[in-house]
C-alpha cells in the first residue's frame, strides 16, 4: 500500500510541477506578446494617428479659409448691388408665402 501512496504523491507532484511550468511558460508568451504589441503601437499606430491628426488639421485650414474668403466675396457683393439683393429677398419671400398661403398651421378653418 504504501508503494501506491509513494506513486500517488510523485504523480501529484510531476502534475504540480508540470502545472508551474505551464503557468511559467504562458507568463512568458504573455511578456513576450505585451512587448511585440507595444512596439508595433509605437513604430506604426501612433505616426500613422499623427499623420491622421496633421490632415484633419489641414483639411479644417483649408475649409476654414474656404468659408471666410467666400464670405468676404458675398458681402463685397452684396455692397456693391444691395438694391438687386433686397429685391431678391422680398421675391424669395413672396414666393415661400405663395407657396405656404392656402396652409393655415396656427388657425386652422373650423367647419
């Protein structure tokens, strides 16, 4: 019985140390994996988020000169000709009124 006993606890212990080196060997493939993702984050993911960052940038220059120079453009306009773009609004008005004139929201007709 006791040579059963004996081979029971070296069965134990081959498991326990087989279980460690296990665990061992899964905590150095974790490093290892943690190392490997970490560079490849600064070798190629944060330049490629800078440059992403640098066109966006540039990209929003751009629009916001776009806006200002042809807001500029359409008030130097509007200076020159006011007479021709008061006319425009009322006909844009007259025109939205007639196209809204038979569509009462406020009162509507009670029968």
């Amino acid at each position: 019985m006791s040579q059963m006993g004996n081979d029971m606890r070296n069965i134990r212990d081959d498991a326990t140390a087989a279980g460690g080196r296990l665990a061992d060997d899964a905590r150095a493939e974790l490093a290892r994996l943690r190392s490997q993702v970490e560079r490849l984050m600064e070798e190629r993911v944060t330049p490629a988020l800078g440059n992403a960052a640098e066109t966006v940038e540039d990209y929003t220059r751009r629009a916001r000169h776009s806006i200002e120079d042809n807001a500029t453009a359409m008030a130097d306009t509007v200076r020159a000709q006011p007479l021709l773009f008061v006319a425009a609004a009322a006909f844009g008005g007259y025109v939205l009124g007639r196209l809204m004139g038979n569509r009462t929201y406020v009162y509507p007709d009670r029968k």
